[in-house]
C-alpha cells in the first residue's frame, strides 16, 4: 500500500500524527443519557467509558481476546486465534463469505502463532499450559497433534510445588518458525517460585531472569528443549535479517539481540515501556516494536544496534498515556505499518517507506480494544482482530444444566477441554471479532481519520481545561484555587446501581433487581438523597484486577488487560515482576500525582498488604513505592486473628487518626481509603450473612461521613465513593453501571445527576480540586462532576443513621451455596470466582430456585460461554 507522504514538522527522529486536512479534529458529541446504540446511526456506539464505537469493515464474532491473526498464502482464508476470558478458539475464517469453516478449543492459549507455509503446520502458545500447541491446517480443518513441552522435565526439582498449576511448569509466550532451519524457538515466563528453583546448571549467574528461551525440533517433538534464561518477561520474538533472533521484554523496556545457535544475550537495546510485538521490514531490516504504555513504536537500525526513530501512534501531539499500541503489521509492500491503538480503538496506517521519514497519514476506526493485525499477501486486506467486541446487543442467558454447573464448580474441564463458565458474569458479556477491512485509498483514509477524531472524547487541551459555564467549587483550569482542600476518596467493591439504589423511585432503575436496599443500606440512601443521586455512573473497570487500576490511575496497562481474563477464568496468569513494572502504569497512581506536586497523602488500606513485626503483631504497610511510609499501620488488621476486618472496625481506626487530625491540624490534602465489605464472603459459615457485611460497610462510611461534617475541616472537604467494579451484580442499564456518591458542602442538595460519568470522571474531579494534571488520556476525557457540585457551601453536618439490620447475624451451614463459600478465599478482594458468589449472593437471598437475571451489556453485546458442541 502506498499513500501519499505527508510532510513532518517536528524532528526527523520522531514522527508525531498528522491530520490529513487543515481543520482541527471535530469535538466528541455530548454524550446521551445511556451507553449503547445511538440514534444517530446504527453503527455508532458509546461505550460505558464515554468513547464511541464505529468500527470498519465486515466483522465476524469469535470469543474475547484474540491476540493471533495469521492471514494464509491464498488470501482468502485467515487463522484467528482468541486467548481471553472464554473459550480459547483458533478459527480458519473463509475471509470472502464470514464463515468459519474450522473450530479448535484448548484448555489455554496465548500470544504466540508461528507457521510453516511449506508443510501447513501452525504452533499456538499454550500460555500457562507450559506446551506448545502443534496443528496441521486443512482446507476446512484442523488436525491437532500432541501438546509440545517446553520446559524440560527434571529443570524444576522434584520439591518444587507446582499443584497450582493446571499444566507443566512456564507460561508459553511468543513463537518463532526458522523454516530454514526447520527449528521452532519459544518464549516462556517463569513463575515467581519457579524462577527461584530453577536448576540452571552452568547458568546459574543469571537465574533470576525470570524467562527463558528454547529451540525445539518439530520433526522430533519429544526431544527436550535447549532452554537458555532471557530477560525478565519475554513476550515476541522475530528473525532479523541479520540472522539475530530479537526479543522484546515486557517487564524491562529493553529488545535483547539473541544468537541463534547459543541463545545468549549478545545485545540490549531500550525502548518504550511495555515493548510487545515485533515486526521485520523485509528490504532493509528495520526492526518495528510496539511500546504499548509509550504511546508508540520504537524503530531499531539492527546493523547499529540503536533506536532510529520513535513513531508516536496517539490521536494528539501530547496526548499522555492511554493509546496503548499493542499490535502491528506491515503492508505486503513493506511500504506501509499498521498499528493496533486499543485503547484508542482505532489503527495507525504509517508510511515508513523512507527509514526516518515515517509519518502518520491516518487512522482507521475499530471495534473495542483491537489486540492482534495481520495484512493479506495480495496487499489488498487489512485484518484485525477486536478484543472486548464490535455490536450492541441484550441477550437473556438460558440456566445452565444441572451437570455443567457441577463440573464448573468441581473445576472440572468441560467438553472442548476448557472450563465452562456456567453463571453470568462479566468476563461472560465479552465477544470478540475479526473485522476484514478493505485497505484504503487516500480519499477513505481521510474519512476514517475524521470518524476516529468523532469518536475520540480525549483532546489535548482537556489536559489544562474542563469547560463549564456555571460557577462551582471546582476549578476548570488546572492549578486554579478551589475552596475544597481535602479530598477523601473512597472505593468499595463490586455493588451495581439496581442492587443498592434501585429502591429510589426517581433514579433509573429496575426494582427487581434490588439486593441491598434501604433497610441494609439507610446511610447509602440518605446520603444519595440529601446529597445527589448518580444514576448514570459507571466503572471502568471489568474486575478488581483491572478496577483498582483504573480507580487510582485512570489506566489499564495491557497486562492487566490481558492478564485478567486468564486468572479470573480460572486458567493460569502470568506473575508480574518484583517491581510491578508490568501492572504500573508510566504515570503512576494519584498518590505519586501529589507526591509529584507538594501535596500530603495517606492510604488507609488501598495498595497496602500486611507486614509481620519481629514481636509476632501486624502492620500495613504500601505494596507500591509512593505508599511506602504513607499507609495507616494499623487499618484493616482484624481485631480477631483469621478472620477479614469488619468496616465498621476499619472506620474506627480511622477517626482515632482522624481526631489527632482534628487536634493538630495536619489532615492530608488527599486521603484514600479502602472500605469493601460490601464485596461479602458469601455464604460462609460462622462469617457475618451478605446483608451484615453490605450494613456494616453502610455504617462505617455513615459514622465516617457525620464525624467529618462536624469537624473543623467539613467547610473544605469533598468525600467521593465509589466501587472499584460492578463485576458482581445485576443491573438493567449495564454491568459495568454502578453507585457512587459524592458529599460536600458545595455539593448540590437533594439533586439527581444524570450525566454519563465514569470512574475517571471522579478521579477528573479530584485532580481539578488538587491542581493536578490528568494521569491519563481517560481522565483527561472525562466529563468532570461539575453538575453535582454549586459555588455556595450548605454547612448542615450529617447525621448517620444506625444499621436497622444485626451486623453480627452469622451464615448458617445449611443456607444457600455454603460449602462453596467456605472454600473459598477471602483474604484479598480478587482471590475468589466472583463469577460463583454472584449466583450464591442473588440466591441466598432471593431463594434457591430463583433464576438468574441476565448479564446486560449496552455496548456489546452479552453472551454466554458456548461449547463447541453447541454451534450451529
């Protein structure tokens, strides 16, 4: 493909993104009362998360997370591989009719598909399986062969315990085909243990590596593997036209140069953070690495071993991070690089015909959160492969059967060898797709960039300004003075809106879905109804893994947004390292935003894990940097040894504190706490009931709220509440809607606010209130909380209201789902199936025979996990 070269404007070395006409990208649309379908078109979307969707091309639905699309020699037929939360497929796609003509499902896949064109033989990483998966491709099917080991036996001492894993030791990541060689190279993560038990043998200087290299022999696939250690978190691997094999290290922003005959480290080269897939140009060699939290692709000269050029792929010059480029391709041309934007949900087309003079001639819009391109070898398609969807749809879910349910429970692999997800979920309502785009001339390329830029909320001048007319407490210049000076920023765990306010008759509700309402949750209620009542508000967030991410650093990394789908899905994840260089975004958390700012800040349980003390007793203390020396010590220790904290026990630590606060004068401008019993533990016996644990976390922010309404600070104090995701409950709007609050004396009284918000739309808010700059593209979208806030302060304090329920009413050995419950693991949020305690909290208390209600999705559609058996 060859497009017309745009002029640069900025330094040869870096190519920034070019519009393709003089007028500045259209602002996004004010946003309608609900995500979904819009009656502007039938192909436009609004996400929860206030982007739109219009995506190019023809789609073909496949399952979630397709990170491999390989387009054969007769460019027709194209294999897709999916790799997220449900069943983990490889299709064969006829890419003139839509149709799959073959299905495979795996127990666990992931990035990886390396193909021999000469034999039609494929291999698919197994991911947390240790194995590679070997296929032979037919004209409408696929042969499978015995799964390939990569990690050899006897490397990991016989004490080593792996029974957590459902598979051999090592996460199989990327692989390599050498058909002149006819040598198949692939990538593995060690787990933590693993890494520390390793026998290296003459290698052991370099054992904490944390992934390793093999070479296997296809023709002899029960030969061990050569394994040499390489980097920390290997993910892609490419030949160079220089005979070095390239890797890029996830974790350690760096590409290692490997000699293909030792397998040792000849070079490191930097490059952006969280450098992913790797492409080859096929002239000069040029090596193309994505940088997924960079917002780019790093351009290496192999010959110099050095950066070149660094290509950045976002829709604004100085955008932050959020485009987050995850994939790419070249034209069959080598004319042409295409580069998968997901977050933006959208495709870079760069010419990079001369080595450094690329430029960005335009975008073409996706479906949500593309994860894997691919072109056809006539040069005439472009294929993509869409992560979280492409369609809006309401689909009820039929009870599962009886027998499949047990197997789900009992962890049992269902039919196709993958586990059935048998209740409705969040990970349930995701969908993937292959979208088949015709490559554009210059005059549709023109109109895709202007769609893209429509649906695009972000725009760097939201980065200094948030307009809007009406004077409030809340600055619309960044910097500017506010009459708020403390934020208390709460996040719970996992309520929609109909499971708590769906008892309000003037919000938007479903009343049948009500699980928690007034009489368990009174503080909730008069707080929603003196203050203001948010029925439009919404998580980014799928799952606790993801949610807190987004709750305190308005961004997903890639990992986090893959790694998920796998352990919530209850296949094997890979471990981040020591540093959380994978999970941490490039800006950090708020905390580091006020740190970098001269602001006071303390966590009371929010990134904080336990410590032990050398007299026996424990302490809290931050599991990231910016929370080391700012965590209270003692919030969330029990006050009984085994079992988890109650709030309202957490909420008294925090006012002992608080009224030395109120002595010395000294609270934090910025407080953030963690308050989640209202995540329950289910039906566990001797543990308080689901409505005793959601009543305790009611009274704790009750009394929280009164005692900071009648202290010296209420004057100059925003609290906000909100829960990390919605991932645990029904709701008629959407799963991701949720309840938030927001108090203060500037907040508008007994006001009802429908405006479409988001977690980052909190974050917004409380930055504009501190004088700090956005963290992301995401938050610096967002749409700030200003029609919930006034200019004229209303001083009345609060006066909590006492639980109407008893806080200690403890489960019983016979109630519903109890011998699940009391297997499971509580200790921390994200450590159960919330999948299962969904179904156990909505019977346990609705009754035992009562039917599930669907899992509602505005964006995309939902859709139960379907077994192969049960295609058309």
């Amino acid at each position: 493909m060859r497009q017309q070269l745009l002029a640069l404007t900025a330094c040869l070395a870096v190519a920034a993104p070019v519009r393709l006409n003089a007028q500045a990208p259209p602002a996004a649309p004010a946003p309608p009362p609900v995500a979904g379908s819009q009656p502007a078109g039938a192909d436009s979307i609004l996400l929860p998360n206030g982007w739109r969707l219009t995506p190019a091309g023809k789609q073909i639905e496949v399952t979630d997370l397709p990170l491999n699309v390989l387009a054969l020699p007769d460019s027709k037929t194209a294999v897709i591989a999916t790799s997220g939360y449900n069943a983990h497929e490889l299709s064969l796609v006829d890419l003139e009719s839509g149709r799959k003509t073959a299905v495979a499902a795996v127990p666990q896949s992931w990035f990886g598909l390396a193909a021999d064109s000469k034999s039609q033989r494929l291999w698919w990483s197994g991911g947390g399986g240790g194995v590679v998966l070997p296929f032979a491709v037919g004209r409408d099917s696929f042969t499978p062969s015995a799964p390939v080991r990569v990690i050899p036996e006897g490397a990991l001492p016989a004490e080593v315990d792996t029974t957590t894993q459902r598979g051999l030791p090592g996460f199989c990541t990327g692989l390599l085909f050498d058909e002149a060689r006819s040598r198949l190279f692939a990538l593995c993560i060690l787990s933590k243990g693993e890494n520390k038990s390793f026998a290296w043998g003459d290698a052991k200087t370099d054992n904490n590596a944390g992934g390793v290299i093999a070479v296997l022999d296809p023709a002899k696939p029960e030969q061990p593997a050569v394994i040499v250690p390489c980097g920390k978190r290997p993910y892609d691997i490419a030949l160079g036209k220089n005979g070095l094999l390239y890797v890029s290290d996830w974790a350690d922003r760096k590409v290692l140069a490997v000699d293909p005959e030792t397998l040792r480290t000849v070079a490191r080269i930097p490059v952006g953070d969280h450098p992913n897939q790797i492409v080859v140009h096929p002239e000069d060699g040029r090596l193309f690495v994505a940088c997924a939290s960079s917002n780019g692709v790093w351009v290496i000269d192999p010959t110099a071993g050095v950066v070149q050029e660094t290509i950045f792929t976002a829709l604004f010059p100085q955008s932050p991070e959020g485009s987050t480029p995850d994939a790419l391709c070249l034209s069959a041309d080598g004319e042409t690089l295409f580069v998968a934007n997901a977050d933006n949900n959208c495709v870079a087309v760069i010419d990079v015909e001369s080595p450094r003079r690329s430029a960005v001639q335009g975008y073409i819009p996706t479906g949500w959160y593309p994860t894997s391109l691919a072109t056809t070898p006539d040069g005439k398609t472009l294929l993509v492969g869409i992560g979280k969807g492409i369609r809006t749809e309401e689909k009820k879910s039929n009870k599962p059967e009886a027998e499949k349910i047990a197997a789900a429970r009992a962890g049992a692999p269902g039919e196709g060898g993958y586990y059935r997800i048998p209740f409705p979920h969040i990970g349930t309502t995701l969908s993937g797709a292959l979208s088949i785009i015709d490559l554009p001339g210059e005059e549709q390329l023109e109109k895709y960039t202007d769609q893209v830029y429509r649906n695009c909320p972000y725009a760097d001048e939201k980065v200094r300004t948030a307009k809007y007319e009406r004077p409030t407490a809340i600055p619309t210049q960044v910097g500017a003075p506010s009459p708020i000076k403390h934020v208390i920023y709460i996040i719970k765990e996992n309520r929609t809106y109909d499971q708590v306010f769906s008892d309000i008759p003037r919000g938007n509700r479903d009343p049948s879905l009500l699980m928690f309402g007034e009489d368990v949750t009174p503080n909730h209620h008069k707080l929603a109804n003196e203050f203001v009542l948010l029925d439009n508000l919404y998580c980014n967030g799928h799952v606790s893994a993801d949610g807190h991410p987004w709750s305190t650093a308005a961004y997903n990394t890639d990992y986090i947004a893959r790694n998920w789908a796998l352990t919530y899905s209850r296949r094997e994840g890979i471990d981040d390292d020591d540093e959380g260089d994978l999970s941490t975004a490039p800006s950090g958390y708020i905390w580091d935003a006020c740190k970098r700012n001269g602001l006071t800040y303390r966590s009371y349980g929010e990134y904080g894990g336990r410590v032990s003390e050398p007299d026996g007793t424990l302490r809290i203390e931050g599991r990231v940097p910016g929370l080391v020396g700012h965590m209270s010590p003692k919030y969330g220790i029990p006050k009984v040894a085994g079992q988890p904290a109650r709030d309202t026990d957490r909420v008294e630590t925090f006012l002992e504190e608080f009224a030395e606060y109120e002595k010395n004068g000294d609270l934090p401008r910025f407080v953030v706490m963690s308050l989640g019993e209202d995540h329950t533990q289910g039906t566990r016996p001797g543990a308080p009931t689901p409505q005793a644990c959601v009543a305790s976390n009611d009274l704790a922010l009750g009394r929280l709220v009164e005692a900071i309404s009648k202290s010296r600070y209420w004057k100059e104090t925003a609290i906000f509440v909100i829960e990390d995701d919605a991932q645990n409950g029904p709701d008629h709007v959407d799963a991701h809607r949720t309840i938030g609050l927001v108090i203060s004396p500037y907040v508008r009284r007994g006001h009802l606010d429908s405006t479409q918000y988001q977690t980052v739309s909190m974050l917004r808010t409380m930055e504009l209130i501190l004088g700090l700059p956005p963290l992301s593209q995401f938050d610096a979208a967002a749409t700030p909380m200003f029609e919930s806030f006034t200019d004229k302060p209303d001083l009345r304090p609060y006066e909590h209201v006492d639980a109407r329920i008893d806080l200690d009413a403890k489960n019983g050995r016979l109630a519903y789902g109890a011998d699940r419950s009391e297997k499971m693991d509580f200790s921390e949020y994200d450590r159960i199936d919330d999948f299962e305690l969904n179904e156990i909290l909505w019977r346990a208390i609705h009754g035992k025979d009562a039917p599930l209600p669907p899992a509602v999705r505005r964006a995309i559609a939902y859709r139960g996990l379907e077994l192969p058996a049960e295609r058309d």
